[in-house]
C-alpha cells in the first residue's frame, strides 16, 4: 500500500495541473491565438469562400459539415503539442528533476500532465466552437457524446504526446510526429470531406486511421450523421487510451529518457 | 559509508570521481548498478516514497524552470510534497525571507544572479523540510561574501537538527563546516573518517609570520621540528611539526627578540592532505 495520503496525492497532481495551465496561459499568443487563426482561416477559405461552390457535403452545408471536424483538428493538435513541448521542455531544462526526487507516484506526474495537455486542447476546441459561431448555426444532437468523444480524444492525444517527449532527445524530435504522422493522419480522416466519396479501396485504408473514427463520431454527436460505427469508434477510442496509458506508465517505472 | 544523523558531512573527490553520481543515486535520479542505498534505516529501492519524503537535494546544474517566477518554483516544489498552499505559502515566504531573496519572489527566475539561483535551490530543497539535505557544491561560482553567508545559514539549519551532506571543491569549506568527511576517486572511497582525525594525521603545517622588526638574519637554533626561512625584511616562513606546540614557538620566538603581528596558514590544510590522498592512490 501506498505510504502516501490521498490528499497528498492530489496536492501534488493539482501543483502539476496549475502549473501546465498557467504555462500554456502565461504564452497564449503562442498557445491559444495561433491555432485559433489557422482554424479560423479554414472556416473562411474551406468553409465559406470555397465552401459555397461544393455544396452540400453528407446532406448538410459543406460549413456545417467541417465544423466538427475542424474543431477536433485543433483539440487533438494542441492536446498532443502541449504535453510534449511541456514535458520535453521540463527534460531539457532539468527542472523534471523537481518532479523525480519528490514522493509523487508515476501515475499522478502522467495524470497531471495528461489534465494539463486536455486542458489546453479544450480551451482552443472552445475557442474554435465560439468562432465557428460566426459561419454557422450549431446545434448539437446528442451533447453527452459529444463531450465524451472530445474528452477522450484530448485524453489519447496527451498520452501520446508525454510518450513522445519521454523519447525525445532534441526539439527536432518533438515535431517529427506532429509533422509526418498526425497532421497527414487528420487531413485523411475525414476533417474535410466524407468517407463517402472515396473509393472502396481508400475508404478501406480510412478505415485503418483511428482518427477518422475520432473524427466522424464527433461529427455524430454534433450533427446526427457519421461513416463509421460509434460503438465501435469508442472501443477504438477506449483501447488506444488503456494502451497508451499503460505504455506511459510501463516506461516512466522504466525510467526511460529521465533516468540514466 | 555511514552517516549519521545530525552530521555536517563532507563528500570530496576531484572532477568525474562519482560525488554527483553518488548523490543521483541516493535521490533516484540515477539508477546503480549495485550495492544498497538507505536513509534514515530505510531501503530506497524498496521505501521510495518515505526516503524521499525525508530528502531535500539542492544540485550542481540550475535545474528549475527559467520562465517561472522566483515564489512559484518553491510553491510547485512544496505541492509536489503534499503540502496545502496555505502551508506551502508560508514555508516559501520563510526559506525566501531566510535565503534574502524574499525581494525576488515575483521576478522570472531567469533574471537571478548565480548566486540567487543557487539560493533559490536551496530554499526550494528545505521547503518540506527534510531531514537530510544533499548539497552538490553549492557554493560554486559564488562570491566570497555570499558563500560565507551561506555557510551560516548551513550551520544554522544543521544546528537546528538538519543531517547536511555536502560536495565542494572548496576544500576550506569542507574544513570549515563539516565534522565528517569521505574523499572519493574513480567510484571508489578512499578515506572515510573525521575531519579531526583526518587533519591530525598532517605531519607539517607551514604559517607565514608577519613580524614588527626588519629581520636581518634567521635565528638557526631552532626548536625541534622547527624551521624557518626568511620570505622578505618582515616576513618569516615557519614550518612546524604536527607535534609542536605554538605556544612554544611563539615563545623562542620572543626570546630572540621577534614580535609576530598576525600569523596565517601558507597553503589550506586540507588541500594538502587531499592532494596526498589521491597520489598514495
């Protein structure tokens, strides 16, 4: 049994949670206002300019149908980028030392962080939502989903960004996954267009892409209409979360990229 | 090697001899490859938490973040402990107010001066009040007042019940605060014992003696174990046995019509017996 007291254990993961919140407000010209821009300029330019020539897109106006997706975009794009830039940057400036000779179990470091990276992710979600609110009407069909959905990916996001910074010996290694995996990974799961209209074979490799069942049952909870199966998409959602929560676990008992 | 609890203990050995390594070890910052680490009669491996609990440890290399603010870094820490804020508020407020850098408290710690960011260490490594507190040469790159200042709040901290292990490479500070002390080389520990008995086992020391009269010549007749050499008109170099009494130097000394003014160590005593530690090696 653990000699550490509950409330312990909460001070500390509180400490770990204020302390990413304050960091991410405290830069928020570099955290909050950038993605917003960029979400706003797809609303413009996707969703309006180019929008209006498309059409509808699944029965709905091509702006309401990228809503969702480009609000999940920025969720899962920020949960990942603030826990790895954060986590990378306690190892680089040793100050995660703070963190490792102090009586805080490995399970709190991760849970705190992972709050710390939901939480930025969340706040440009809420962000983009409110801008949205200019191009569109939203109306949410089924709230409870919604928020499931959004929490859980923000959550798989975060791990799997703290898995990244554990790795990461340089700031080049912070970005190649963002980069290469996850920003090809969005743009094919279905942000911009629907399943639909590809061919059997790519809608077979879409398949194959968790985040298009991230994607699509967000869309779901918020317009009623998706590809893909929901039961299934959160058993997809609930597994890489246990996956990725035990790897995280697995390797900061290992002491992997913070002990020598 | 054994500390005891309530020591002022010194660990010494040159560049890459295992000091830092050794104090990874015992905060879990590195993981051994043998041999058993314990604090206060607990296991670290096996008590992770209490060890750590009672553990406070200030390191060689600026390790905090250097965009937060001077308060918050010793907030964070104390919330890392358990500790409410109201509790982690006031312990910050005493260990800045006690370090002089209660002034700073808002300021982005990246504006601390070298000698500030290692009292921000030391105050952010007591705010939970541990039992033993592990200091890699804290003192490294600080100015000659600062560090006398910091001795005495060391000795104060350890007087106050505090265990203190320390590495420097001041060896006059070793001499100076600690009762104990190991010298290490290569990973190995190559003297373990008192500072007392340490500095006993010196055969000679060598003072320099300013004196009021011009020397002309250098008396000969010298005590036993006993030499002196003329440095200039008014200086003289007395290399004494271990075993002489100073009084009694002082005393010939006299008799020959030299009056001494002031009197200091030609080269620090540790220094010496250290530099002969790791050659016998």
């Amino acid at each position: 049994m653990s000699p550490l007291s509950l409330n312990h254990k909460y001070v500390a993961f509180e400490t770990i949670v204020i302390k990413e919140v304050r960091r991410f407000s405290r830069i928020w010209l570099q955290t909050l206002v950038p993605p917003a821009i960029t979400i706003g300029l797809y609303f413009v330019i996707f969703g309006n300019l180019i929008g209006r020539r498309v059409g509808e897109m699944g029965g709905f106006q091509y702006m309401d149908f990228i809503v969702p997706g480009l609000i999940m975009m920025a969720v899962i794009q920020n949960s990942y980028s603030n826990v790895v830039s954060s986590f990378f940057s306690h190892k680089f400036q040793r100050s995660v030392e703070e963190l490792l000779v102090a009586p805080v179990p490995n399970y709190v470091i991760l849970s705190g962080f992972v709050v710390g990276g939901m939480a930025r992710g969340l706040a440009v979600g809420a962000i983009v939502t409110v801008m949205s609110l200019v191009f569109t009407d939203l109306t949410i069909q089924n709230p409870l989903l919604t928020v499931t959905v959004i929490l859980l990916t923000a959550m798989v996001f975060s791990l799997a960004g703290f898995i990244n910074a554990l790795f990461a010996n340089s700031f080049d290694d912070i970005s190649i996954i963002p980069t290469f995996v996850l920003t090809p990974l969005i743009y094919l799961g279905g942000v911009f267009y629907s399943a639909q209209l590809l061919p059997p074979f790519w809608q077979g490799v879409s398949a194959l892409n968790p985040i298009f069942y991230m994607v699509n049952t967000f869309r779901y909870g918020i317009l009623g209409v998706s590809d893909v199966n929901t039961s299934w998409a959160f058993l997809i959602l609930a597994a890489f979360a246990v996956g990725l929560y035990g790897g995280c676990i697995v390797l900061l008992r290992r002491g992997t990229g913070l002990r020598s | 090697m054994e500390v005891n609890p309530g020591d002022f203990f010194a660990l010494l050995g040159p560049n890459g001899a295992g000091k830092s390594t050794t104090i990874g070890v015992i905060a879990t910052l590195v993981k051994k490859t043998a041999g058993k680490v314990e604090v206060y009669g607990r296991d670290v491996d096996t008590h992770v938490f209490q060890t750590k609990q009672d553990l406070g440890v200030v390191p060689q290399e600026v390790n905090f973040s250097q965009f937060e603010k001077v308060r918050d870094i010793v907030m964070t820490q104390a919330g890392y402990y358990g500790l409410p804020r109201k509790l982690a508020a006031e312990r910050a407020e005493k260990y800045l107010r006690k370090l002089g850098l209660w002034d700073k408290r808002d300021v982005r710690s990246r504006t601390l001066s070298g000698g500030m960011k290692r009292r921000l260490m030391i105050a952010r490594a007591l705010v939970h009040e541990p039992r033993l507190l592990i200091l890699d040469e804290p003192t490294a790159g600080v100015d000659i007042e600062l560090r006398r200042s910091m001795w005495e709040f060391l000795t104060d901290i350890n007087k106050a019940g505090t265990t203190i292990i320390l590495t420097t490479h001041y060896l006059e500070e070793a001499e100076h605060l600690c009762r104990n002390i190991a010298i290490i080389d290569e990973g190995e520990i190559i003297e373990n014992t008192s500072m007392k008995s340490l500095l006993a086992q010196l055969d000679s020391q060598v003072f320099i003696l300013d004196v009021v009269n011009e020397l002309f010549e250098v008396p000969e007749d010298t005590p036993e174990g006993v030499m002196l050499h003329k440095i200039d008109s008014h200086c003289l170099e007395a290399d004494v046995a271990g075993s002489r009494d100073l009084g009694e130097i002082f005393s010939y000394l006299a008799g020959k019509g030299i009056q001494v003014t002031s009197m200091r160590n030609k080269t620090n005593r540790l220094e010496q017996l250290f530099l002969a530690k790791l050659r016998d090696e």
